[in-house]
C-alpha cells in the first residue's frame, strides 16, 4: 500500500496554497510536512482527508479497499479536539468506536493506550487541554484506519503523553500503516520523511 499525490493545487478563499507539491508515500513509512506558518501543512492532510476540495493534481492510495474513499480509510485528529464536553471520557470514545465501525470492547483498550482509563466516567468538560488531545489520539487505537493524517500531534501534550504518541505511531508504522503528519518540530520518529513546503 502507498498513498500517491502527483502535482497536487490547493486553492482556499481564491488565493493559491500551494501547487505542484509531488510525494510518494510507502506503508510503514512516514511523512512529516514541515513550513512557515500559512505555508499549507493543514490544508494538505485536509486535502488528504477529503475535507478540502483537490484543486488540481492526482492523489490516490494504492492498495487499499478499491471500493472505499481515501477519507473513508484515514483517521484525521486536527486542530481542533472532537470532545463533546457534555459526554463523559467513556462516552465520547464510544461514539467515534461506533462511528468508526469498531466494537464497544476497543473503548476500554483505547483509553489504557492513552491513560485515560481511570477517567473514564468523568465529563469531558473537565479534562485538560493535554487530556482532551489524548482523547482525540485514543480514536487511533479504537478503529483501525491504515492512514493516520495529525496535524500537529504533539500539541498540548506532556512529554510522558508525547512518548505514548510516539509508541502508538511505531506500532502503526510496524503494522504496514502510513502517518502524514503537519509539525514545526519532531514528533518522536526517527526515521521519518519530510516533506517542505513553501519557501525556506
């Protein structure tokens, strides 16, 4: 499996993000998009994700379900954490397992990935700005997805959570999976890919 883009245009608000931007990514391999601020990085995986219109070029994932969209066979954690405050910890991570088409029995393991097993009848309200990423990352463990697109994964996180991240990444990485990740620094692997965008 690999996921392709050839000569790819994203086009926002009718300004020009970035054209003739060209990758291969292979399975168990992974990309960090780097760049100034504006530069793009975002709406690339939003690209990727399906939540951004592709104004020009081809992008493809080969080897995958041949009958499923990119999107369809992605996780994408973005900016913003997809926490409803008013759920507890156990109940938001049961809808997304739901959603996601995983069993009620992935909640309790995803949570422990992440630490957040303890918590896990607390209202969301109440959590941190590093345990609601935490949140949003326990989406990877829930339901397998062969793409993983993070923007900015590390963002909020303690270094003992940046180090669960990182291991749940390898693991993926190990499994065949890809990750496309926007940062401005390392996010704990090693042997990534990088990808830059815009000037230097």
């Amino acid at each position: 499996m690999q996921l392709k883009g050839d000569n790819l245009v994203c086009s926002r608000g009718g300004r020009e993000v970035f054209a003739g931007l060209n990758f291969n990514l292979p399975g168990g391999e992974a990309l960090v998009v780097t760049g100034r601020n504006g530069a793009g990085k975002s709406s690339l995986l939003r690209v990727i994700a399906g939540l951004v219109h592709l104004a020009g070029g081809r992008l493809e994932l080969e080897g995958g379900e041949p009958d499923a969209s990119i999107a369809e066979q992605a996780h994408y954690v973005g900016h913003q954490d997809a926490v409803k405050p008013s759920l507890t910890v156990g109940e938001n991570l049961a809808f997304w397992a739901k959603y996601l088409g995983a069993g009620a029995q992935a909640v309790e393991a995803a949570l422990q990935a992440v630490d957040l097993a303890r918590l896990i009848n607390m209202p969301a309200a109440y959590l941190s700005a590093g345990q609601r990423r935490r949140l949003s990352i326990a989406r990877l463990a829930a339901a397998p997805r062969p793409l993983w697109l993070l923007d900015e994964p590390t963002s909020a996180l303690d270094v003992q959570s940046q180090e669960r991240l990182a291991g749940l990444m390898r693991g993926h990485l190990a499994g065949g999976g890809m990750i496309v990740a926007a940062a401005h620094g390392p996010i704990g692997l090693e042997r990534a890919r990088e990808l830059k965008i815009g000037p230097a």
